[in-house]
C-alpha cells in the first residue's frame, strides 16, 4: 500500500504528535525538550505528515556547513513504508540550499534497520563511540555523509 505524506519543517502545533513518536523509541524527546530544541537557531526539524496528521520527524543541529542528525523517528504504523528515507532526503535537500555540506550522526550498534538506512543513502563509518548509549547500554557507531 502506497502511502501519501508530504515533508515540511516542524511547526509549534506538530510538538505533541512528534514527541507520541518519540515516545515509543528508546531515548526519545518529550515535547518539551523538541519545543526547546526547536527554538534553538542552530536546529532545523522536519516533519512527515499524513493524512492522520504527522507520521515522523527529523531533528538536525547546524553549525557552519555541518549537519548532526540528533533524533529520527517513525510512528510504528508507518515503518517499513519509506518514510524515514523519505523524511531524510527531503531535509538533506534544504539543508544543502543552506550550504551545509556533511551530515554525521550516531547509531546504535543494535539498531540494524537504522544502519541499513543509513549505509543506503552513502553514510560511512567514521568511528565509535564506547558506552554512548544508556537504557540499554549500547556503544554508537559514528557516521557522516557529504551533501
């Protein structure tokens, strides 16, 4: 089944329904920390949204042409659909126009299915980093892309 959903920046009133999202992840925000990340002028958030309002959201960090992918997350009923593939390209296609020209981010060793996402848009791995993760304990793998 072929879903419909746009991509479009984070508004105040998408806070709720993103943190329902990444409340059913490990470590995920709350609303408030995404209202505060999302005042903070180096963030930039995206948005799926669906015909049953927002399905995932995309949290990035910029600072000069650099990208750090902070939180990524998919409403479970819509996993495996291509919206976190879709999510990402959308985003990587403004953060270029803002002349950012590498995205890095940090995944779980245990997250297979984010690894394989990630390997599938060109991440490669740059590093570890030991004991990164907490609940469970997990080390994180260091990735980066260029744009």
């Amino acid at each position: 089944m072929d879903h419909i959903y746009q991509i479009r920046p984070l508004r105040p009133g998408d806070f709720s329904q993103a943190a329902s999202i990444e409340a059913a992840v490990t470590d995920g925000w709350s609303e408030e920390a995404i209202r505060q990340y999302a005042d903070m002028p180096v963030s930039r958030c995206f948005v799926a949204e669906g015909p049953r309002g927002v399905c995932g959201f995309a949290a990035f960090t910029c600072v000069a042409d650099e990208a750090n992918l902070d939180a990524l997350s998919v409403d479970a009923s819509m996993r495996r659909h291509g919206v976190a593939r879709k999510l990402l390209c959308a985003a990587f296609d403004v953060l270029r126009t803002q002349a950012v020209t590498c995205v890095f981010l940090e995944v779980r060793t245990q997250n297979q299915p984010a690894r394989a996402l990630y390997d599938s848009l060109g991440f490669i791995q740059i590093g570890i980093r030991k004991r990164f993760y907490t609940n469970p304990l997990d080390d994180a793998i260091l990735m980066k892309m260029k744009l």
